[in-house]
C-alpha cells in the first residue's frame, strides 16, 4: 500500500479465530508456522503439557503448520507436521499424535 499526505487510508483486518490443542498428555514445545507467499515461517512456540485450557491462542485467519517432534530431539530427528486453517470466529482443535 502506497501512503500519502493528506489522504485516509482505510485497513480491514480480519476477526481472528482460535486453536486449541486438546492433548491431556505432554508432548512438549511445539512451532506454529503461518504460510508466507510458497513457504511456511516459524512465528510462534508453545509448551503442551496435558492442561487444554493453557493451550488455547488466536491467531488471523489463513492457512498455518504446527510442528512437533514425536521421540528424541537429535540433529536427524523429523518433525511431526499438521496442516490446519484458521477461520475467524471459530475454534479450530488439534489433537498431536505422539
């Protein structure tokens, strides 16, 4: 967006919308990636440890990754991956399977 003197530029953003991990067991850090042009970036981490009521956050509506790693954390360990998309004013649940 281009912004000029003396002129009102209006901005619509949108409602956001909820995530709510439900897992009662404790799976450990977790990233949240949100799409950006063709790749996905890292933005935010949270600490599931079984208490659903702690893992609940908003975020804008679009199309995000979180990502989690099922055993140890060595330099060769792959990260568990679930797509999701986040709608405004809804709640959108995800259960890890560790």
């Amino acid at each position: 967006m281009d912004l000029e003197f003396n002129n009102v530029k209006l901005i619509s953003i949108p409602e956001t919308g909820s995530v709510q991990i439900t897992n009662q067991n404790a799976v450990g850090k977790i990233q949240f990636w949100y799409q950006h042009g063709d790749t996905y970036v890292p933005f935010h981490e949270m600490m599931v440890q079984g208490t659903p009521a702690a893992q609940k956050v908003d975020f804008l509506p679009g199309l995000y990754q979180v990502r989690f790693y099922t055993g140890p954390v060595t330099p060769l360990a792959k990260a568990e991956l679930i797509m999701f998309r986040v709608k405004s004013n809804m709640t959108t649940s995800i259960e890890l399977q560790k």
